[in-house]
C-alpha cells in the first residue's frame, strides 16, 4: 500500500524530466530569421535590414531580408501567411497591406486573420513632384496646366493599391483633375521612368524621393501629410495648397503569421522596438524621410483594422486596372 508520503515523492520524481526538458528548451531564436519585403528594392529594404542588422547584433543569429514583389504585395505577404507560425518568417507590410482587400477582388490570405502584429516600424509622407520638364511650380500651377490638357499629364505609382497609385487618386478627384495613371512594379522603375521624362509627375513615398529632390532632378511641390516635412521645411502640405483636409501617408510595419505564440510575438517586438529607440536607427530613418514609431501590436493591429474598414464604408472611386479587373482606390485614408 502506497503511502500518502511516497505518492507524493512519486509525483515529484515524475514532473522532473518534464521540468529539466522545460528548463533546458533553447531561448527563441536558435537559427537564421528572414524578413520578407513584398517590394522591389526600395526604402523598405533599409527599414528590413536595418532592424535585421540590430536583431543580429542582440541574438547572434542572420536576418535574411527577401525581396518578393509582385500582385500589389500580396505575393510576397502571402508567403508569410503559408509559413510556420513560429516567428522565424516576418514580412515588412506596408500601406497596400490594409487596403488590398479592398482593391482587389481576391486574395491567397485573409489580411485581418491570416497574420498577426509585432509593430509600426515607421511612417513618411507622399511627395507631389515633377519633371524639370513640367512649366509647374506650384500645386496651384500644376492642377491649371491639368485643367487646361485633361488627360495629356501623366503620374506614375509603385502599382495598383500602392500609396503612390492611392495619393494620386485622391489628388484628381479632390482637384477635379484629369490625369492617367500609370502604374509600375515597384517605386524604381517608376522613378527611372519620372526621371527620364516619360511620365510627368508621382505622389511617391518622400524616403525614395528625397535624393532625386535634393539633386534637383525632381521638383517638389507639396506633402501629403497635414503638417511639412522636416527634411523639406519649404515644401508646403497639399492641404495649405489649395486641397484643404488632404492628409495621407505610407508606413511600413511587421506582421508574423498568424498562430505564432504571444511568447515569441513578445520577444520580437520587445527587441524590435528596442531597436527603433536607438540613437543611430532613429538618425538614419530622419535622414530618409521616416518617422520611427513602434507601437504595440494591439496598436499595429487597429491600425490595419481600422484601414481596412474605413475602405470598406467610405466613399470610394472604381478604377480600371491595366488586367481590367475593377479595383477599388479608397479615398481619404492615413
């Protein structure tokens, strides 16, 4: 007969292996992560590797950032979404993220289900800029030359959805403007094309304009954003130019598949906004154009809800793709 004492004894001894398993289980990570850029190369491939860079230098283990653009990023973020929910395969979502279930017909993922945040990396205004080329140097200028060629000027984006495609959208239908888009794969290739003057004029993300505007290749004409830029003081909002109330901007942010634990959700974002805090990471993405935030994934999360909805219940303006599938630009989002 088993005596109260020695049953007790016998549970102990039996909770030790499990306990000694527990307890010896290696600390999240233990091999090379990647971060995933639905993008081609561009200002998110700096965001991705500078924070690669950092979580590098606070695990010891390789951060491998990919480039996979394609389909308005879905291509990319949809590998994310079929990966392990272990918190070794992130992506680095951006604007198009939240709205592309609006735009687009169908998607390989749910955006609201089908990941989960760690945080807003950054954030940066669009810029309204021109070819030398363009007798404009004014939004005032530029909208009369417009009025006075409906359907001659055209503005170049990163792609259907992207906040390029998104903020010149809003900027005809609130200047009552005929302008025709003209969409690229990626932010590149439709500044070479800007730059080379085949296209007039982009609302592109301020972080792969700024160069070109500081050299002068490109004119700058206003801000998307309600307030001006630091790195472009003397530039005036949209709003201040005439299209009172236009306040748009892009971000970046990173998502994990959904499912992966809150332990390992925890420590990527404990480490990532670490990260954005630091002195030299908050001076690089200044110097670029970028706002650093890092907020929490509840936080993260909203916001992508929030976008989502909202281009769901506000008016909207239907657009025809190059493929002629209707796409849905949402108008008035931040």
């Amino acid at each position: 007969m088993i005596s109260l004492r020695g049953l007790c004894i016998s549970v102990f001894l039996a909770a030790i292996p499990a306990y000694c398993a527990a307890a010896a289980a290696p600390e999240f990570p233990t091999h090379p992560l990647r971060i995933i850029v639905p993008l081609s190369a561009g200002a998110a491939d700096t965001l991705s590797r500078t924070i690669g860079q950092k979580l590098n230098e606070a695990w010891g283990e390789p951060v491998i950032v990919e480039n996979r653009p394609g389909a308005g990023t879905s291509l990319g973020s949809a590998i994310v979404a079929r990966a392990n929910a272990d918190g070794y395969t992130l992506v680095m979502a951006t604007f198009s993220h939240a709205v592309n279930a609006t735009f687009r017909k169908r998607l390989p993922y749910d955006t609201l289900k089908s990941f989960a945040a760690i945080t807003l990396v950054a954030s940066a205004p669009n810029v309204l800029e021109v070819h030398p080329s363009v007798p404009a140097r004014t939004t005032a200028e530029l909208i009369a030359l417009a009025k006075a060629q409906p359907g001659k000027l055209n503005f170049a984006s990163a792609g259907n959805g992207s906040s390029s495609h998104l903020a010149g959208e809003l900027f005809k239908m609130m200047s009552g403007i005929n302008i025709v888009h003209v969409p690229y794969k990626g932010s590149a290739p439709a500044m070479a094309d800007l730059l080379g003057g085949n296209v007039q004029m982009t609302l592109d993300p301020l972080p792969s304009s700024i160069g070109n505007i500081r050299a002068g290749k490109l004119r700058a004409l206003a801000v998307t954003t309600a307030s001006r830029a630091p790195l472009l003081k003397d530039v005036p909002t949209l709003s201040e130019s005439g299209l009172p109330g236009y306040d748009m901007q892009g971000w970046s942010g990173l998502l994990v598949p959904a499912g992966t634990p809150p332990k390992i959700i925890n420590r990527l974002h404990g480490e990532i906004v670490k990260a954005l805090a630091m002195p030299d990471v908050k001076s690089r993405f200044s110097g670029m154009g970028f706002e650093t935030v890092g907020n929490t994934p509840a936080e993260f999360q909203n916001r992508i809800e929030s976008l989502q909805k909202d281009g769901k219940n506000s008016a909207m303006l239907t657009v025809l793709s190059p493929s002629g599938d209707p796409a849905i630009v949402v108008l008035g989002l931040k």
